[in-house]
C-alpha cells in the first residue's frame, strides 16, 4: 500500500516538475484513482503528501489542486535559496576535489545536451539538478533534500513566470561556476552563484496568464 502511495506521488511530483501539470490543475480523486488503479484512499494519501511539499494546494469542499505560488511567494523562494546556495558554494570549494569537479562537467554537459534535443522536461529537471548534485557531493542530504524541496516549488514559479531563452542562461551561467570551483576561486564562484540566482529571478515575468491542462492529457504516456 505505501509502495503504490509512493507510486502515485512520484508519478504526479513529476507530471508537476516537467510542467505536464498547470498550476491550477484539478486533482480529482476518482480520475486519479482511476488512471492508478487504485482505491480513493492511497490517492488521498498521495494528495496530502504532495500539500505537505507544496506542491499541491488541499481547498475544504472543493478539493485538491496543483498549487499556484503568488509572485511574493516566489521572491522568498529565491531569496531562501540565495541564503542557502551562496554558503553552499563557499563550503563546496573547500571541499572540492578533481573527482566532484568531474561530476559537475558532465552534468553540465547533459544540460546541453538536452537544450540541444529541444528536451523541455529534461531540460528542466537538469538544472534544477544541477544545485542538488552540488549539495549531494558534499555528502550533506539535508541540505540536498531542502534544495530538492525549494527547487520544486521553483519548477511551479518558473513554469508561471520564467521566459523562454532563460534555460540556455542557467546553463551557461552553471558552467561559469564550475569553472570557478575547478579553480576554487571562492570568491568568484559565490558571486557567480549569487547573480545566477538573481538573474533568474529577475527573468520572472509576474504579469503572464497561466493555461491549464487536462489531467488525463498530463498524466498519460508521453
């Protein structure tokens, strides 16, 4: 039971992050158990786990939705992560080693590979990646799992907000900081972390109308 739980949480966490799923959407419980094949009861379950990340907003009477961060929501995601991040990479330097910087070179270049293929939902969760590989190779989970968490609800902020050509920036600017933590130029690599951070969120349009999809469209097999 917790395994389909599980199941159905993951399925819709990342129908969210790949942007398959509209802030807005509704979550019906019968649709979903219906798509699942499961009881209303592990989809409640799964509902109420995705609200206790943010991800999905639970309204008495009206039910379950993916949820829609207002613009100050997202500053003080931004501004949380920029706390976080820029003493990330402060620590990564110190404890960075040819073997880490190896790790961060490829995941860059799968970034570009999949800007290259035109892979949106790739792409995305790539450089949200990015940052938590950054936090998983210090070997600090906490702190991975906070970032996982952040990043999500940044997956919901960007889809809103974010303009198009801002994807080929992250990457550009996540191999300028690799190049500064190969030379472990803390100075340099904190900056270049701050203003990436800071340049994403001032690409966020907060005026944008948001389309909303149909659930069974979002969830079936691509």
């Amino acid at each position: 039971m917790e395994s389909s739980t599980h199941a159905i949480v993951e399925s819709l966490t990342r129908a969210i992050v790949e942007h398959r799923l509209q802030p807005g959407t509704k979550l019906a419980e019968q649709k979903l158990a219906d798509h699942f094949g499961v009881s209303r009861t592990l989809v409640r379950q799964a509902l109420f786990q995705l609200a206790q990340n943010r991800l999905v907003t639970l309204e008495p009477a009206r039910g379950a939705f993916v949820s829609t961060p207002s613009a100050e929501e997202a500053r003080q995601v931004f501004a949380v992560r920029r706390m976080l991040e820029t003493e990330m990479t402060r620590a990564f330097v110190k404890s960075s080693t040819p073997a880490k910087i190896k790790v961060l070179r490829a995941h860059v270049a799968s970034e570009a590979a999949a800007l290259s293929a035109q892979d949106a939902s790739g792409r995305t969760e790539l450089l949200g990646d990015f940052h938590v590989r950054m936090a998983e190779l210090m070997g600090n989970d906490v702190l991975a799992q906070l970032l996982r968490d952040l990043i999500s609800r940044c997956a919901l902020i960007t889809l809103m907000y974010q303009s198009a050509s801002e994807a080929a920036h992250s990457h550009e600017e996540h191999a300028e900081i690799v190049k500064a933590l190969a030379a472990r130029d803390e100075a340099l690599a904190v900056q270049l972390m701050h203003q990436h951070l800071e340049h994403v969120e001032a690409s966020l349009i907060f005026d944008r109308e948001q389309p909303v999809n149909e659930l069974s469209l979002a969830l079936s097999p691509l």
